[in-house]
C-alpha cells in the first residue's frame, strides 16, 4: 500500500509540469510579497450587460494573463483555508472570488478559468437556483454549479446568503437590519436559518467542505457574524480593499475590487501593490530535508559531510554548509541558501527544494508536513 502511494507521489511530481500554461512557464520570477494573499472580487463578466461591476470577457482574461505573465500565483479557496491554518503559500498569491452566483460566471468566465487553469470561488444567492431566469440577471442553475464543481477539483462554491441579499425598507441590509417589530431573538433565528437554508441548498452541488461565505454588500455586524458562524461558516469574505493575512478575523477577510470596466490590467497589478502589507525581514523557511524527502516520496542520507537526495527520477547531493546541489549527471546547481545542521538535523530552504525538484511545494510548521501543490486539473 505504501509503495502505491508513494508511487502516485512520484507520478504527480512528474505529471505536475504537463498541467502548466505556457503563460506559467514563462512568468516573471520577481517576488512582490510573500507570506500574505490578495483576493480579488469579481460579480458578472458580461460582453454587453455595462454597470460598475461588469466586466467584459476580453477585460478578465487580459487581468489575468496580465497577472500571470508577471509572476503572481493563483491558489484555490482550499490552499487558502490551509495558509489560514499555518500553511505557506507561494509568493505573490491571489484567490479569485466572485459574488451573486451569475449565470455570467458559468458561461463567461468559467471557460477562461478552466482554460489558463486557475481556481476560483463563487458565492451564491441560493434562492435564485431554482429559478435561474426569473432574476434580474440570469443566475447560474443547480445543474450548471454542479458541473462546475465535479468536473474540475479548482472551481468552489460558497454560500451569500438564501434570501438576504437585499436592503430593508430602512436601508439597512437585510443580513444586519430587523424587520419592523423584529425581537432580537427573532431576528437571530431569521440570519441563522438563512444560512443553514443556504448551505442546504448548495451541499448536494459539491462534496467540498460548505464553511465560507461572503457577506451581501460586504456589510455584516457582531450579530449577524454569530449566527454565521453558529450555522457552520468558518471563513467569511467582506469588501474591505486589503490584502488577506493570518493576522485577520476569519470571519473578516478582506477583497480587492478587480471586477470593474475602468481597471485594467496594470491598474489592477498597481492596486495589489499599493496594498501589500509591510514585511520585516526574516530568515528563509527551513524545512528537515530527510522528513521532506521520505513525505514527497523519495530518501535522504547523510554521508560524512554530504547530503544525499532522491526524489523521483533525481538524485541530488548536496554540501552541508555549502550553498551548491550536484545532480546525478554531474550538473551544478547554486542554492539560495545553505544546507544546515541545526539541532542533529539537516535542513534546506524549502524555496531550494522546490527548485530543485521543479515543483510547488506547500509546508505546515504545526504539524511538520511537507507535500506538493495540487495542480489545477479538469477531471
């Protein structure tokens, strides 16, 4: 059993590279921020529907080519949960999100997505499900979420509520306002309900996790935050124009605005930029390379001063103290950082390890864990 598995590792380790775009393959290697993500929010992609938060087809697949091209890494709602937890994630991340459950997402923008192969999640009004058409703008259908989500293991779907999506008479919104003569009880159980109808109405639609939403508006309150989370929310999404840090509330994270006509794709790039948190310096993330090697498959074995590497069809020796790799046929390759001996163990940076192996990896202090970046695929 073992040996399967440890095989299967091997076979993605090879198989990883043939999923890259050509865009991916020749992106730029500059580091604009590490250890933090911008999301980006997006509504209804649309070649002739105009309002502020429409863009067109041609409009979205340039931002993210654009993006692409200049080094950023898109990661699903997933590997975004995991960096919330503790896990790295690569420089320059960015999760796609887009709001209301559009039938726009599934004929415009999806086809964009699967084909440059970058994840995404879109957060329904699931009141507009049964009836698609009967919106103001066509929504997406039950049987159209579900062919997303099964045929693909990069497009999510979270929940925007049931029926809250909509302002009071007063102006409040419906998730935060009470109704005329509400009690506070009862306008508990009105936001608590809600959500559990919502999540019951998407759970047949995937056989992901259902514990993220995004507010309507990007409005909630202590309150209305409580019953999410008392439903089974986890992660909620406002529209607060940072970028996304462990530092911030789970319940509270924000989203960068990319899904209106005037921002280009340099404008857009300069938003992230404007909004990057700042970084004090610190030592590379090091990783026990016989740990890593054995979790990826492969060995690893101390010989004097040297530190032997297979993994996959590799075999690696590398200095201890020393910032020089020999592959197998003799090549030379320079590493960023030294191998260490630190407290009885050996230890490499784990940017040096990927790049020696040629793939993603992702790494989790807390529990030690080091396993390759799942490749976006269509299944």
């Amino acid at each position: 059993m073992y040996k399967r598995i440890a095989i299967s590792v091997l076979v993605s380790l090879l198989g990883l590279t043939l999923l890259l775009t050509p865009l991916q393959a020749e992106r730029s290697e500059t580091i604009y921020y590490q250890d933090q993500v911008a999301v980006l929010m997006y509504h209804h992609i649309h070649d002739t529907d105009t309002s502020s938060s429409t863009i067109t087809s041609a409009l979205f697949q340039n931002q993210l080519t654009s993006l692409l091209s200049k080094g950023y890494h898109f990661i699903s709602l997933d590997e975004f949960k995991m960096y919330m937890a503790g896990a790295t994630v690569p420089s320059n991340a960015v999760l796609v999100t887009f709001d209301d459950g559009y039938q726009s997402f599934y004929t415009g923008a999806y086809p964009i997505l699967k084909s440059l192969r970058i994840p995404a999640v879109n957060f329904v009004i699931t009141k507009d499900l049964a009836t698609p058409l009967a919106s103001y703008i066509p929504s997406m259908s039950n049987e159209q979420v579900s062919d997303m989500t099964h045929a693909t293991n990069f497009i999510d779907i979270g929940c925007h509520t049931d029926s809250l999506h909509n302002k009071l008479p007063s102006g409040e919104a419906a998730l935060v306002g009470r109704l005329d003569g509400e009690s506070a009880d009862a306008y508990q159980q009105r936001v608590f309900s809600d959500a559990q109808v919502c999540i019951g109405k998407l759970a047949p639609l995937t056989e992901k996790p259902l514990d993220t939403m995004a507010y309507p508006f990007g409005i909630t309150s202590p309150a209305a935050t409580e019953q999410m989370k008392k439903a089974g929310i986890r992660y909620a999404f406002t529209i607060s124009p940072e970028m996304a840090t462990r530092r911030a509330d789970h319940m509270l994270i924000p989203r960068i605005n990319a899904g209106s006509p005037n921002i280009t794709p340099e404008l857009l790039h300069r938003s992230i930029q404007r909004r990057v948190t700042a970084q004090p310096g610190s030592a590379p993330l090091r990783v026990d390379a016989a740990a890593a090697a054995a979790q990826l498959g492969g060995s690893a074995g101390v010989d004097g001063g040297e530190l032997r590497l297979r993994l996959g069809d590799g075999a690696f020796t590398l200095g201890v103290n020393a910032k020089t790799a020999t592959r197998g046929d003799g090549t030379r390759v320079r590493l960023r950082q030294p191998v260490l001996r630190e407290h009885g163990l050996i230890t490499i940076a784990l940017d040096d390890l990927q790049a020696l192996i040629g793939q993603p990896l992702v790494y989790t202090p807390a529990t030690g864990k080091v396993a390759v970046r799942v490749a976006p695929s269509v299944k």
